[in-house]
C-alpha cells in the first residue's frame, strides 16, 4: 500500500491499466473502497476485486485490480498530501502481510509503494526504513539496498554502502568489512537473480581522485582498498577503489555489472540523471524477492492525477523477472 495520503494507490491504479501483456499479474494490500473512491476522483477506469489468497490473483487481474484488504480495522480516512499519525500502523500491516504471503509462496514476489517513514517513526516504528524492517520480518537477514535501471543500454546498479548518514559521519561509519559484505551479498544477488554467471563489480572510492595517494584522504588505503583485496580473494571479479566520477558514463559502465559505492548521493545521483523515472529499488540478502519504485510519496502532487508510475511499472517487471529466476525459470 505504502503511505496512503502519497501517490501509492494512484500509481498501482495507473500500472494496472498499463498492464498489456508485459506486466506479471500482481494485487495490492489496501482498502478497496479507498481505491475504488480514488479511481473515480482520477477518472481512472480501473475495475476493482477483493481477493483474499494469492491463488486468487492470475484469474482476478485481466478483468480488474485486485486488491487484499488490510489486516485489521478499516484504514481511517485520509487526505491527499496529508500524513496522519492514524494510519501508521495500517501501513506497517500492509507490509506485514505482504512478507507472509511472499514466505507462504502465495506471491512470487513482494513490491512496496513509498512509505513516510517520520510518520511510522513518530508512531513507535523501529527501523530506518523498508530495507531495515523487510530484514526483521525476514528473521534478521542482512538486506543490502541496490538500485537499478534494467532498461538503460547498458543497465545501471549501484549499491550504496551506506545508507541514511549525514555525509560528515560517513567515514567515520565507512568499514572494510561493510564494503565486503556489500559485495559479496551484490555477486551472489547477480548470480541468482538476474543469470549473471560471473558477475564484475567495481567499487567507488570515497575521496575526490580515489584519494590522490593520501592527499585528499586517505580512506582508500585503510578502508576501500583492502575490502577490495578481501572481496576478490572471495573469488569475485572486482575492479578499485575507482574516482567516482568516471564511473557511471556508458562505456563504463559496460565494463562491469554493478557498483559498490560508499555513500547515498554517490549512488543516486548518476542513478536518476541516467533516468529519473525509471530506477528500481531491490533488496539483496532476503529469502524472498522485494524491489520499490525510486522515488517518495510525493505528497506536493498527491491526488492531482498527474504521478508518474513508470518506476513502480519497471519495478513490477523486474519484481516477476526475479521472482521466476528464484523459482529456477529463466532470469532473463
């Protein structure tokens, strides 16, 4: 459902009648009258059906949205652009109940609409964000976050290892085996998931110039350059630490399959300049397949009719691409 005063439901109403041939057949845990209400404020001629198990889904969806209602007491009214505290908790059940069906095998796959996470986090919630909860609720697995745009010539991974930190904290939270672990939880991922048989990473260096030597710094030689060591003794093809900004152009990028890079911006910026509306969110090291549309709620255009659903459209693809790679069916 993600938050429900964003464009969650309009975007899922918008990928549903987006659906062709291309789009696997999906269902979204929300209210139905909400969406049905929605659909008619947007003009969206999109049919809704209550199904209540995932076997329900592949009949329901060519003929309308289905759609599993929340668990628990109905979703208060909400207003468009209008977080309220009220509603937090519907959302984390949402999430709930999406993870059980995807470790039931009902779902192939699980894909989350944008949360606020200041209001989860005002209402008790715990965790950072979606990556930190999906980890919880999958028995403390390590979920590494990677964004992807599949449909750029060549694709475009990133992976940041450090996540939501203030970029003056981010060398002093920079570790060796944290950069390792992202990488090794990346080569495995593109192995599994997406039929790379022998995957080629490079990892960013965190200073300007990788450092110059120690001039600008001299995390690469303590940090980077070691877990770089440490991960191609694990067997992986690595190339690094590289000068960030020579990494992301397209010949480049046709020299590896995904990056490891040191902090948020380092990730995302090249990540939406390459294209804004197609990047995908996916969580690495869980028992069970998760990606996100890139982008927040957008509470400034919440309810106007005009959101944009092709991440969350590419992000639907990519989620049934994966979830046929885990059920041992071609990636591709």
């Amino acid at each position: 459902m993600g938050e429900p005063a964003g464009i969650g439901g309009e975007i899922t109403l918008k990928a549903w009648l987006a659906r062709g041939g291309h789009l696997p057949p999906f269902a979204v845990i929300d209210d139905p009258d909400r969406l049905t209400s929605l659909a008619r404020t947007l003009s969206l001629d999109v049919p809704i059906v209550t199904v209540s198990r995932g076997a329900e889904i592949g009949e329901a969806f060519a003929r309308a949205l289905p759609v599993i209602p929340v668990p628990g007491s109905p979703l208060p009214d909400t207003k468009p652009g209008q977080p309220a505290l009220a509603t937090a908790a519907a959302v984390v059940r949402s999430i709930d109940a999406a993870v059980a069906l995807a470790k039931r095998g009902e779902v192939g796959a699980i894909v989350t609409n944008p949360i606020n996470k200041k209001i989860l986090q005002d209402d008790g919630f715990a965790y950072p964000g979606h990556t930190e909860y999906l980890g919880h609720l999958c028995g403390g697995a390590k979920a590494v976050m990677m964004l992807t745009i599949e449909r750029a010539d060549p694709p475009l991974r990133v992976v940041p290892v450090t996540v939501h930190v203030a970029l003056r904290d981010i060398a002093a939270c920079l570790t060796s085996e944290a950069i390792v672990a992202a990488a090794v939880a990346t080569a495995g991922a593109l192995k599994r998931d997406f039929g790379l048989a022998a995957p080629r990473l490079a990892v960013a260096a965190l200073n300007p110039h990788a450092g110059e030597d120690g001039k600008m710094g001299d995390e690469e030689q303590r940090v980077v350059a070691p877990a770089v060591i440490a991960i191609r003794s694990a067997g992986i093809d690595v190339t690094g630490p590289l000068p960030a900004d020579t990494l992301f152009y397209a010949d480049a990028r046709s020299r590896y399959d995904a990056v490891i890079c040191m902090y948020h911006d380092q990730a995302l910026v090249p990540l939406k300049t390459v294209d804004f509306a197609g990047g995908v969110n996916v969580t690495l090291g869980l028992p069970i397949v998760r990606t996100s549309p890139d982008h927040g709620t957008a509470f400034d255009i919440a309810g106007r009719g005009i959101a944009d659903a092709s991440s969350l459209i590419e992000a639907i693809k990519l989620a049934g691409r994966l979830g046929q790679a885990r059920r041992g069916r071609p990636a591709g």
